[in-house]
C-alpha cells in the first residue's frame, strides 16, 4: 500500500511531522515502513505557463519556436521539439535557471541559431512516471488542464512536493489497505482525531428501486450487494487533484468514473465497480455462482472459461463480472456511457482469491476482498462515489440503494481485564492510561467495577477477536519501547550451537576465508545426475522420487552434491568465468529400497569443485593452473581446522567418471577401524569433455565420522631453545611404492626425536628406468631439552635409511 503524506494529511493533521517521522514513529508501532519516497526528483523553478504562439523554426522542420505567458512581466521565446505543442495550452516550463531531474539546469541557448529562455517540459523530464500517466499523455510535452493557474509552481500542480510512504502490511491488518484505516493508525499513535470523508449525496426524486433490482442466489458468497444508479453522467478526464493522488498510489488514471471507483476504494479499503446501465438487461444484477462450462469476457478482451465455484455478477442470464476480480467487457463503461449503475458489496474472501488465482488475475480489488473488507462501509462508500459522481461527472444520483443482505456480521464484544493486561505486559498501567489507550484508537468501551473492560470492536479491525489481540493493541499505543525489561523466571539454559552445527560453521568460516565461494543449490535433481558421479562406501544410492515433483529435472533427492557443482561450473563457463573455487555443505539423500515405507538418511557432505587457473597470467608470470595438490590442500586445512590431521589418510581409487590416475579415496581411522569417507581427484577427462570444461578436480567428504573426533581445541607449544640438525637423503624407489608409506615408515622408526619429515623432489627419467623414480626427503632432528650430538644423529638416521631399504627394497642415493 502507496500511502501519499498529503493526502493522509486531509484525514488526520500530520502538522509536526515530516515523511520520515511519520515512517519511524508507524514502524514502532508495528506497521512497517518499507521506503519513503519523494515524488520530487529534483524539480526547481519549473512553473505553469500558456503558449500564446507557435511558429515553425527557419532552420528545423522538427523544431517549433512558441512564446509562452509564465506569469512575468514579458512572454518567454522558446524552442521546442515537440510535436504535440500548440497555441493555447497550458504547458509545465523550466525557466532560466530552473533544475530537472538529474541535476540539469535550464540555461540561455541557441537551437539553430534562435534563442530559447527556457523549455517546455514532457511528464518524463519531470521525473513522473510514463507509465501512470494516462494514454494521451505519454507522448510529447505535457499539457496540462483548462483552469490551471498560469505562473503556479509545477510542484503544488502535479503535488510532486509530495512523500509516499510505502507500508509493508502483515496479513491481519487490512484495515491499512485503506487511506483512513492508516488515518485511524496514525490517529491511534498521534492521539489526533480523524476527519471522515464528505459523502452526502443529493438525491434526484426518481428512486433507484425503479431502475435497479438485486438478488442474492450464492448468499454464502456474498452477504451484501449495494447499487446506485446516477444518470446522465458526462465522461471524461477527472480533476487534476484526483489524478495525483491515484498516481501517487500506483494507479493511472482513466477517465472520472473509473479514477472515482479507484479513488473511493483507496480511500476506504471497499472496492467498487462501475456498470454502462444501460447495458444491463431491464438493470437485473443477479449474483450466482458460475455454470459448468460457462464462459465470459472480461475487460482486457480475454475470454474465459469458468468453473462452478467462480462467483459472478449477471443480469438473469449472461455474466456482467467476475465478482471481485474485474468486470466483463460487455457492460464496460466507454466514452459513450450516460447511465451508471454503481456496485458495492462483501464478497467472501476465499471464493476471490481461489478465482482470481485460477484464471491470473490479481487486481487492487482482489487484493482486498481476499483479505477482508469493512462490512460498515459497503454503503458509506457507496455514497461517496455517488456523491463524487454527482459533482465531477455532472450525474443525478437517484433517490435510495437497491441491495440484498442476506446476513449481517455479528457485532464483536471482547473482554480483557487491567490486571491481565498487566500481567502479559510486565507493566503497571493504570486504569485512566488504559482507557485513554482504547480511546486513541476509537474503540468504543465499558468498564466493569472489578477492572474488565467490554471493548466494541470497530468492524474495520476484524483481526481482533481475542483479548490477547486486545493486549497487543495496548501493547502498541503504550510503546514497546516502554515495556520494561525482566529476567527469565525459573530453570534456563543459554542457547548454543551443537558441535556439529559448530563444525559446519566453522568450515564455511575457514574456506572462504581460504578464497572459496560457498553455494547452495538444489535438493532437487534429474535421476540420471545421480548416477553420475562414485557413491561413498556404504551408500545405498536408491534415488528418493518426490510425489509431485515440480518437473523431471527437479523430480528426485540428490545423492551426492557434485552433480550441482558440476552444474555450477558449466553454468560459469557460459558466461566466461573459467576460474572457479567453489564448495558447498549440505544434504544427500540415501534409501535402500524401491518403494519406500521409511524416512530416507540423510547426511551431511561436504564437497569441493576447483578449475581454471590458481594464478592469472601476468607480465611477469605464466598463468598457473590448478591441481591434484589444490583440492588435497583443500582437504588438508579442513583436517588441521578439526584437529584430525592424523588421522586422515589416502589410497589409491578408480572410481567410475573420474580419473584413474589422479584420484585417491580418503580413509578416516574411527574407532571401528578405517573408513572409506570421501573422494578426491580429477574428473574422468571424458566427462569433462562433454561438459566443455577444462580440468576439473573435486572433493566430497562425508562430515558425519568426523562431528566426534572433531578437536578445536588450540595446543601450545615452548618455542625451541636448542639447534636441529637436518639430514637429506635420495632413494631410488619402484613407480608403485606410496610417498605416505615412506612419511610413515620414517615417522615410525625415527621416533620423538623426529621434528618434520618432507618430501622436497620427485625425479623420474629415462636414466633412472621406466619403472624407477627418485624421491628426495629432508629430516629435521631435535631434543626439546638439549643438543643433540653428530653421533646420536647418524646413528638413528643411519637406522631410518636401513629400514627404507628393507621396507621399499630401496637405494640409497649418493
């Protein structure tokens, strides 16, 4: 809801407040403000002037010189490009220093050598919106009403000096779809009083029963059906003055009666529509619901088929109107239309919104029969139209409503009493504070002696029906501000994260901290993507098919969370962004069965994709792209973030769609032994061919085994007070032998004594033999509490390289 400070200010004196107050002061009071928008753009000395000439320009046949009245001492030359200018109209003009929108100032200028004092403005250059202004409008300058005052600031013409609040309403208060349901809010917090709208209508003798007859056959969906029939009326542009305000709300303004209808329902929350009377058959409105396999057309000349619980507006046979939702064209009013017959009424709410759903129309009017409308004002704003009617399209409204009430609401009486109030609040309010709240928000009221207030609930606020909505109400006005603050009574525990939540958290902290990108996508996939990539050990990978999937792409849980990424990384690539580091921790969805009579598992993964380069090419450097050694990396920081570092470790894999040589399945020690947890490697390069990738290298890793030895705790250790003593050594290895068994094996036998061991060369050549390498390990030696000697050092790596030899038949190089 568009809600325009000016106009709110002639129901409710907003005097003391700006905008922005105003928003503050309803958002504290539980209706949110979302913007507050200035109708100026930037607008300065633009005024209303009269062009009293208009010449064709000597050197442009798109150019018109004109001289325009603007209220001063001399007409204004100026030159203008376009075409619908004429002499005689009243025209919005940007003298001489004037500013439009965008911070262009208006200055003295030549156009093919004649000289312009000024510019004659279109609604764009204004900073109006196109698109609400009516048809003939949208073209060329603006012209501008017969009557309006000539040298008037443009700002108090078009109220472009002017803010629109924008009120983002919570389902229960529909009573602010309304410009006085807002006034009552506004009164309530301000503590002023509401002016309500002039709607005294001045009959014509001739009863409207003589020329309209309602009936209600569908009373269950529609419990009141008002009509008003006003003759003669003559058709045209409505007042300036209304025609900002409806643009100010959103809407655009079309002709008096329909900008009436339209500004009536803003006005008060009770949509209305207008019929061509003379185009209903004998004036019979018959309400009913639809026919099996009626059809009707509606006012944007689209026919439709309708079903049995659409409710309609028909003259005894044929559908004048989807009730709620828009009119048919048959009895749409024109610029031809004399008689007007003039509807209000309460339709239920769900048969609106199941009709308006169905066919995809969602129009102002549905919006708030679904909501709820005030049953108390189906007649005043009647009156008000007809009154308006009446005095802005020269109509003669006809003495007398012709309606149907087939049931009326009950009246709400709820009770609350002080002490309650105070007891839910935690405050102390007295019973006169109390009173004086109920009466800031007119809610008429009783008070019994033992302190229980009877409150007659306004029809307008149907979202109370209880005391505790009482209470909130009182809770409101009071200020929530103001409600003091006190401790929890009895046992409590502080919230905290469990450890797994904790790990996960942590792990999205670490990795982007580490340059990755996190995505979430679907738990949704295409049966074939789940076979698409290696279960882990363990998995039964029996798809989960939903019931009612939303399509055959979305029709399955996934089973693991590469297929997404891999998804994620062709997506990039279409759109040049070669270089990616992403990850993702979420859900995989596992059954063992074919028809399913339990809950699926479900786990936690943890998955990586990288592709594309790790460094970019520069002047200096050679672009540097990413690796097997990457993602292990990737697998190695996540082990150190958990403290698990030595207890994850790697063989050997081929798992199907990914590399056999560059994949390695990742083996956790548990205390039930080692445990196949994840995979990490390249893709199969024909998997990545046919997705037109580059190499791509990923990791999932199943979270679950590691939530319990998971260990954030940070160990300190005394920096070093004496030397290490650092021996290197080559050996001459099979292909086959694992670089970890010889870490390992070294570990093992070097004992304590062992600071770090690394493997700093890798050779392999035709000298050494095809099935031969060389791996070159530097061994850091070191005694926490004294130096040690050469001796003691030679001896124990002496022993190292012994049992190298005998463990990988290996040779040591010299």
């Amino acid at each position: 809801m568009n809600v325009s400070y000016k106009w709110l200010s002639e129901y409710v004196d907003l005097h003391g407040y700006t905008g922005g107050q105003l928003a503050e002061l309803m958002t504290s009071g539980g209706i949110e403000i979302d913007v507050v928008e200035s109708r100026n753009k930037g607008v300065t000395g633009v005024v209303v002037g009269l062009v009293l000439t208009r010449e064709k320009h000597p050197d442009a046949d798109k150019l018109s010189v004109c001289t325009v009245d603007v209220g001063g001492n001399e007409p204004l030359q100026i030159v203008c490009g376009a075409k619908n200018v004429a002499a005689g109209q009243l025209v919005p003009v940007a003298t001489v220093g004037a500013k439009l929108p965008g911070d262009f100032a208006i200055k003295r200028a030549k156009l093919r050598g004649v000289e312009s004092q000024g510019m004659i403005c279109s609604a764009k250059e204004l900073g109006l919106n196109e698109k609400l202004l009516p048809k003939e409008q949208q073209e060329g300058i603006l012209v501008l009403p017969e009557g309006t005052p000539v040298g008037e600031s443009i700002l108090n013409v078009l109220a472009i000096d002017d803010e629109v609040l924008e009120l983002d309403l919570t389902p229960n208060r529909s009573d602010c779809l309304s410009m006085l349901g807002v006034a009552y809010e506004v009164g309530a917090l301000t503590g002023r009083q509401v002016k309500l709208p002039d709607n005294r209508v001045s009959d014509s003798a001739e009863q409207a029963s003589s020329r309209v007859t309602v009936r209600i056959e569908a009373p269950e969906q529609c419990t009141h059906y008002a009509a008003r029939y006003i003759k003669g009326v003559k058709i045209g542009p409505a007042p300036l003055w209304m025609q900002n305000r409806l643009m100010a709300a959103g809407i655009r303004p079309i002709n008096n009666v329909v900008d009436i209808t339209n500004f009536v329902m803003l006005e008060y929350g009770q949509p209305l529509h207008a019929f061509d009377a003379d185009k209903v058959e004998g004036g019979r409105i018959v309400v009913r619901l639809a026919r099996e396999g009626e059809t009707m057309v509606t006012l944007d000349d689209q026919e439709r088929r309708l079903e049995p619980h659409m409710l309609l507006i028909t003259d005894g046979e044929r559908p004048i109107a989807l009730a709620g939702v828009m009119g048919g064209a048959t009895s749409e009013v024109t610029g031809e239309t004399v008689n007007i017959l003039l509807e209000s009424a309460r339709f239920d709410g769900s048969t609106v919104r199941k009709t308006s759903r169905q066919i995809g129309l969602r129009s102002e009017s549905s919006i708030r029969f679904e909501k709820g409308v005030d049953p108390a004002r189906v007649i005043p704003a009647l009156d008000r139209a007809a009154s308006l009617m009446g005095r802005l399209a020269d109509g003669h409204v006809l003495e007398g409503v012709a309606q149907s009430v087939p049931s009326k609401p009950e009246h709400a009486v709820v009770t609350v009493s002080l002490d309650k109030i105070n007891r839910y609040l935690g405050t102390e309010l007295s019973m006169l504070e109390t009173e004086t709240i109920f009466s800031r928000l007119q809610f008429p009221f009783e008070v019994s002696g033992d302190g229980v207030f009877a409150v007659n609930v306004p029809s307008r606020r149907g979202d109370i029906t209880r005391d505790v909505d009482l209470i909130e109400e009182v809770a409101r006005l009071y200020g929530y501000d103001n409600i003091p603050t006190t401790a929890i009574e009895g046992a409590s525990t502080p919230g905290a994260l469990t450890k797994p939540q904790a790990i996960r958290r942590e792990l999205r902290k670490r990795l982007t901290d580490a340059g990755l990108t996190e995505i979430i996508s679907y738990s949704f996939t295409h049966p074939d993507r789940t076979k698409l990539l290696p279960a882990l050990t363990g998995d039964a990978v029996q798809p989960v098919r939903l019931s009612l999937p939303m399509s055959e792409d979305r029709s399955v849980l996934r089973t693991s969370l590469l297929p997404q990424m891999l998804e994620t990384a062709v997506y990039n690539r279409n759109r040049k962004n070669d270089n990616l580091s992403i990850f993702e921790i979420g859900s995989v969805f596992h059954t063992d069965e074919t028809e399913l009579t339990r809950l699926p598992h479900e786990k936690h993964r943890l998955a990586v994709l990288l592709t594309g380069n790790r460094v970019e090419a520069a002047w200096n450097r050679k672009a540097e792209p990413v690796d097997f050694y990457d993602v292990k990396g990737v697998l190695e920081t996540i082990a150190d973030v958990l403290g698990v570092s030595g207890l994850i470790g790697y063989e050997p894999a081929e798992p199907e769609h990914m590399h056999p040589g560059r994949t390695a399945a990742v083996v956790f020690q548990n205390e039930r032994g080692p445990e196949t947890i994840g995979y990490l490697g390249q893709l199969h390069p024909t998997l990545q061919l046919e997705h037109g990738l580059g190499d791509v290298y990923v990791m999932e890793l199943e979270l679950e085994p590691l939530y319990d030895q998971a260990d954030f705790k940070i160990t300190y250790q005394v920096l070093p007070r004496y030397p290490a003593m650092q021996r290197d050594i080559a050996l001459l290895l099979d292909r086959e032998v694992e670089a970890g068994k010889l870490l390992e094996t070294v570990r093992e036998t070097a004992g304590a004594l062992l600071e770090s061991v690394d493997i700093f060369d890798v050779y392999t050549g035709e000298k050494l033999g095809a099935e031969k390498k060389s791996v070159a390990l530097s061994l850091i030696y070191r005694h926490a509490d004294r130096t040690l000697t050469d001796e003691e050092v030679t001896e124990l790596h002496h022993g190292v390289v012994t049992k190298l030899e005998q463990s990988f038949a290996a040779e040591l190089r010299k």
